[in-house]
C-alpha cells in the first residue's frame, strides 16, 4: 500500500487539508483556501515551499511557476542538507538529478 503523498495543504490557519501527488494541484487548492495558505514538503513548517500572498504572484495566475518555485526551494534545501552532511558537489549531483547552484 503507498503512503501519502510528500506533498501537503495548510490553510492559513495552518490545519492541514490535503496531500497531492502534484505540485499543481496544490497550487490549485491555493485559490481555494487563499492569502495565508501553504504548500509544504511535509509537515513541518520549515518545509515550507509556496505561502499564497507572499510570493511575487498568485499561484491560480500560474501553476506551472508555482512548481518552478516550489520545486526550486525544494532542489535549494535538498542540496543544503546533503552539503550539510559532508557530500561533494559532484555527489550532490548525482543524488539529486542536478546541478548544484548553491553558494558553498
């Protein structure tokens, strides 16, 4: 059986309402749920990666730049932490599919 998505909803009173399998449709429930709402890698709130009304558009304007965005935070921290733990850039690369653009 898999488990819940990775991908979570939190209104802006931070309750959590949702898990997708996409990015997009998280962006989706964004207008619903409006200024305040994010989208989280997980539960906790540092795995924030998208609050509506805070970033530099709404995400029912685009939900092709809220993945850009979400996913770029998401690739930013992954690499944060794997730097963290001591791996080279080259094996950063390679664990996360990338390039590695972070300042060390």
């Amino acid at each position: 059986m898999a488990g819940s998505p990775d991908i979570k909803v939190f209104d802006a009173d931070g309750k959590y309402q949702a898990a997708c399998k996409e990015i997009e449709a998280a962006a989706a429930l964004m207008g619903f749920y409006g200024e305040g709402a994010t989208i989280r890698f997980g539960h906790a709130k540092a795995a924030t990666v998208w609050t509506e009304g805070k970033e530099d558009q709404l995400a029912c304007e685009s939900y092709d730049h809220v993945a850009q965005v979400a996913l770029g935070r998401q690739h930013e921290r992954n690499v944060a932490s794997l730097r963290k733990s001591g791996y080279s850039d080259a094996e950063i690369a390679v664990l996360t599919g990338g390039p590695v653009t972070l300042e060390a």
